[in-house]
C-alpha cells in the first residue's frame, strides 16, 4: 500500500475543498513564499517522520502549516497592543481551516482504519523575509496499517 501517496492525497483534497485555502504544497518549509506564484492563504503539508511501532503498524508524524499575508500600513502606530496590521485576524482564520481539516481527518481516520494522535500540537508562526505571514503548525501523528508484508509464511 502507498500510505504516504494515500495520506498526501487526502488531505490535499481537504484542503482544497477549503474555500479559505488557495493553495496547498508539500515543502516542509517557510521557503514555500519565495514562490512568486503563490496565492495566500496556503496549507503546506509535510510529512515529517515515520516510524514502525509494531510489525503491523506504520506511525507517520505529520505538520499542516496554514499562512496568511500580513497586512501593514504605513501609518503610525497607535495602539502598541494591536498594532496596525491583521496579525490577529490571520492566527484566527489560519486556526478555524486547521480546525476544520483536522475535524475532518478525525472523523474519517475511523472509517479508514487510522489512529490518530487525539490531541494535536499548535505553534505560531509569525515571520518571513519579503513577505511577512502568521499562521498556525499543526503537528500530529497517525497510525496506518502495515499491509506491505505478511507475517505468515
């Protein structure tokens, strides 16, 4: 079985079928936005390790990152806490499409026979270079059976 190709797949077309996501990569990295072509908001998927916990188990560990755009202005700022850009309105947006795909994934991972970590991790993300974005990683894992082999001979 492709567990990974099945995997990526999946959640591509979650994500995809986002109205908020535009557009959805598998780089692992921030360096997605030195891209030109790339239409914020993003889901970057990666699949970041794998492991065999048992010989009918294949546990691959998981990060969905969701960016936005920061808006700034040239204005002088006048409220320290807020500041003059929507940081805040893109940690909430990029929280609500993670929120929604990971619902999703649980939901489905049942009928699939897939385990998932019932408790994922989010980290912030606040920065870039020539564009500056926020977002969310959301990090988890998922157990898959292991139909490669056979134990019996």
């Amino acid at each position: 079985m492709n567990q990974v190709s099945t995997l990526y797949n999946y959640i591509k077309s979650l994500a995809e079928a986002d109205e908020y996501i535009n557009t959805v990569t598998k780089v692992g990295t921030i360096d997605v936005l030195e891209d030109k072509g790339t239409i914020l908001p993003l889901l970057d998927v990666f699949i970041t390790g794998a492991s065999y916990p048992s010989p009918q188990v294949k546990r691959f560990s998981i990060e969905l990152t969701c960016l936005n755009q920061r808006d700034q202005t040239n204005e002088t700022t006048t409220d320290k806490f807020w500041q003059m850009d929507n940081e805040v309105d893109n940690l909430n947006e990029t929280e609500a499409a993670l929120n929604r795909i990971w619902l999703n994934m649980f939901r489905d991972f049942e009928e699939n026979n897939i385990t998932a970590s019932e408790s994922p991790t989010l980290l912030p993300i606040l920065e870039g270079k020539t564009t500056i974005v926020d977002g969310w990683i959301l990090s988890f894992e998922v157990d898959v059976p292991n139909t490669d082999i056979s134990l019996c001979i």
